[in-house]
C-alpha cells in the first residue's frame, strides 16, 4: 500500500532538487547550486527550520565539489515557498505540478523584494561600462554594431553616427600627391599630361568610409589647403541595455560608474558591515573569492616608508558595493572579523506576522562563524546571544 506523503533529494547537475509527493500534488523546490552564495538569508526565512549553511566557503570556492552552499532538509521542508522569496539571488525555484508557484504570496499575501534597477534608454550612450563592471552578468546588451556585445561588431569610433566633410582649396592645392600618399582615404589622380594646358591638372578624391578623422592630411599639406571636420550625428549607438533583475544584486555597481547617470538601482537591504582587519589572518581571501558584489578586497600594499608604524591591513570592504547578503560572515572562518548589521528590508506589499519574524531575525547583528555543531553544517555568531 502507497504511503503519502513521500519524500526525495536528488542532484541533476547544479541543481538539487527536493521533492513532496502528495496523492494529489507533487512539489519540488529546486536549488541552484551555482547560483546560491551561501548568503543564509534563506535559512534564517525558513518557517520550518528545514534549510541549514553548509560549508559556504568551501563550496563557493569549488574545494567541495559534493555540497551546496545551503543544504534542505526535504522532509520537513512545508513547501511554502518563503525561501524562494526571500533568495535575493534568485537561486530557489518551487514547482508545484511542474508550474513555478509561490502559496506563501497566494494564499497569505507575503510580501517581496521591491526591485529597483531601471536604464533610462534616452540617457544611456550603450558604452558597456556598465556591462564590464557588473560582477553578475546582470546587464543583457542588444547593441550588435558595437564590438561590445558582437565579435563582428564595428569599433565604438565607428559604430558612432558621424558626419564628416572633407574640403581642399582648389585655388591652394598643386596635386602634389603627398595627402594621398599617406592617407588610404585620400587618392590624387592626374590627368595626362599635355603641352595644351603646360600644367599638372587633376582632382583629389576621398572616401569617407575610409576616412577616420585623424587629420594627419591636414597638417602634411604643404599649401594648407585641407580642411576634414567630424560632426558627431548622434552620440548614442543604436541599440539596447537592460538589467536582468533576476541576476542583479543592487550593489550599485552599474549606477555608480553610469557616465550619463542612466541608470538607477536601490539595495535591498540598509544597514553596515565592518571587517576587524587586525583579526584576519593573511592570506585567506575566503570573502574576497565568494563575495557575490566584488566589495571586498586585499588593499594594495603600501611602501615601507609610507607606513609610520601602521599596521597595513589584509582585507577591507567597500561599503558602496555592499549589500549586506551576509555571505562573507557565512564563510569567514575566524572569530569576530565581520560583522554584519541590517537595518531594512525594501520590499512590496504589507508586512505579514511572518515576515516580521523574518525581519527580526535578518536584522540581528551577527558576526563571523565561531562553531560547528553538526558535520557539515555551521552556525553565526549573534551579536546579543555572544
């Protein structure tokens, strides 16, 4: 006789897939284990406690290759769906009959992320600064006439609408021939020459698609009789750029290099992070390597006689990248060096008395992982149990 309801964990590439089988429902939660930064955000959600850290820096940093970064415990999981919501990574998907559903916002009304990562098309110039400095590949460019995003594409000088005229002073110009000669833009043709005109006579031809601008014709003419200007036509290159906001992690990194301003994006979470540099031992870089913002960084070292007897720092954070995810506290493993404290959440829709409890575990401080009571699995530090 069948049972229900029945349970399964199973791997199928990067993803882990826990399964409910009920008489007349099949739920999967499916985690991607590439995609999951081992933030904890997840576990500290969970109504059922079913989702535990795993061994975060080890895994990101491809040491385990057998776990992920957080591991759930299929059977007590309720399938309710508030992990996939409050992932900021987008790493959890629930299927319910094989559809992505979401019963926790269904059936109660949870609230989720307020999302704000917009390009403002009129402002933007499509110059991929963005697109280059983004740490999630979250910018999604449609500019193939820009080397950018095409290997066939046109260089920016070129992918550019411009308009370029090109003039030589007949009256000046003798044909010598000398633009022509180092300009490909440029050819002089002569006409034969005859005892009926007892002169060199000809024209000056140029192609402006070969023409860059440069000039050099200009300042080689031995009569000054060259004049090339370039007129910018549009100073933006067709096309478009877009964030993929469910790859974005609002650490700003796009926003704050923007040189037009296009772009806007809100963290999801206030608050601060402090790295106590004088406790890192050197040489680890855990938090460096999994840290999903690229906020972290080993700052360059100083010269000797810059130094004063300052002890130089291992490690320090760049709070505008920052976006509090905690996975640096979750993968440090020494004591103290981060901590970690958030202060908001922005999201969309009202507070239910789930999410508050939610929120009041998110923003308890916690700091770096001092123990681990089951194998395999770690634990924080909070600050007021410490």
């Amino acid at each position: 006789m069948t049972m229900f309801p029945k349970f399964s964990k199973k791997r199928e590439g990067v993803n882990v897939i826990g399964e409910q089988k009920l008489l007349q429902q099949v739920s999967n939660l499916i985690l991607n284990s590439e995609v999951c930064t081992g933030c904890g955000i997840c576990v500290e959600s969970c109504p059922e406690d079913a989702i535990v850290l795993g061994l975060v820096g080890a895994t990101r940093r491809g040491a385990v290759e057998y776990a992920a970064p957080v591991d759930i415990d299929e059977v007590k999981c309720s399938y309710c769906g508030v992990c996939v919501v409050m992932c900021p990574f987008n790493a959890l998907t629930l299927k319910i009959d094989g559809e992505e559903r979401l019963p926790i916002v269904e059936k109660e009304g949870f609230p989720q992320y307020d999302m704000v990562a917009d390009i403002d098309d009129e402002k933007c110039v499509r110059c991929t600064i963005c697109n280059e400095v983004c740490p999630r590949d979250a910018i999604v460019r449609d500019v193939p006439e820009f080397e950018g995003s095409s290997e066939t594409g046109k260089e920016r000088q070129a992918a550019i609408q411009t308009k370029t005229t090109f003039k030589v002073d007949d009256e000046k110009c003798t044909l010598c021939g000398i633009c022509g000669s180092i300009c490909p833009a440029i050819t002089v043709k002569h006409k034969e020459f005859t005892a009926e005109s007892g002169k060199v006579e000809g024209e000056v031809v140029w192609d402006e698609s070969r023409c860059d601008a440069c000039k050099v014709c200009v300042e080689a003419c031995p009569e000054e009789c060259i004049t090339v200007e370039r007129e910018i036509v549009s100073d933006k290159i067709a096309g478009e750029v877009d964030i993929d906001q469910n790859l974005c992690c609002t650490c700003t990194w796009c926003s704050r290099n923007c040189p037009t301003e296009a772009i806007t994006v809100e963290k999801l979470f206030e608050g601060d992070i402090e790295f106590a540099a004088s406790k890192c031992p050197g040489g680890c870089s855990t938090c460096v390597d999994i840290c999903p913002a690229n906020a972290i960084y080993l700052p360059s070292a100083k010269p000797a006689s810059e130094m004063k007897g300052v002890v130089e720092p291992t490690i320090a954070v760049n709070k505008d990248y920052c976006i509090l995810c905690g996975a640096c506290v979750n993968a440090c493993p020494g004591e103290d060096i981060i901590r970690l404290s958030r202060t908001g959440i922005r999201i969309k829709g009202g507070e239910t008395d789930l999410f508050r409890k939610i929120k009041e575990k998110l923003c308890t401080p916690r700091t770096s992982k001092v123990k681990e009571d089951t194998q395999g699995s770690v634990q924080l530090k909070m600050m007021e149990k410490a």
